[in-house]
C-alpha cells in the first residue's frame, strides 16, 4: 500500500515565502518553474530532515539551499532545447576549455 504524505505546514510556511521571493527576482526562474510544484518539490524535499534538524537551518542559510535546488531544476533540460546546431557549438565551446 502505498504511503501518503501528509503536507507539514510549518514546512510549507517556512518554504513558500523563500521560493516566491527567489522566482519573483530572477527572470530565469519565472519561466522555466511553476512555485507550486517547487514548493511541493522542496517540501517533500525537506520533509526528510526532523522537526528539530529543519528548525536548525538559519533562514540565511535555507534560502541559498533553496536557491542552488531551484537553480538545477530551472537549467535541467536546457541542453535539450537546443538545435543539432547549437549542440555543435556548445560541444566545440566545452572541448575548447
């Protein structure tokens, strides 16, 4: 049978904010995420940590958390949008190193 998550509201509450603030000052952010599926994303994310280990994380230090999974997820697939041109270029870009 398959386990149901309950949402952790203080999770939520303490996340959402952070990922609303994050999407609204970065054009990337704004369109390559939809904040409901970060912040779902983030909180079974974090839902792994306890109650005691969450409330540890400064908030300084949870946004730049949040910040650098938000930064992976906008990119992911970015490669993949591109033409066999454009591949070209960014393989000759990436062996010229």
């Amino acid at each position: 049978m398959q386990e149901v998550k309950k949402e952790n509201p203080e999770l939520v509450n303490r996340i959402a904010p952070i990922v609303e603030k994050l999407i609204k000052g970065n054009s990337l952010y704004q369109v390559k995420l939809k904040k409901d599926e970060m912040v779902k994303m983030l909180v079974d994310l974090f839902s792994s940590f306890s109650e005691e280990e969450f409330k540890a994380i400064k908030d300084n230090d949870l946004t730049k958390r949040i910040d650098s999974i938000l930064v992976v997820e906008a990119v992911s697939g970015t490669l993949n949008d591109l033409t066999p041109e454009e591949i070209a270029i960014f393989d000759e870009a990436v062996e010229g190193r």
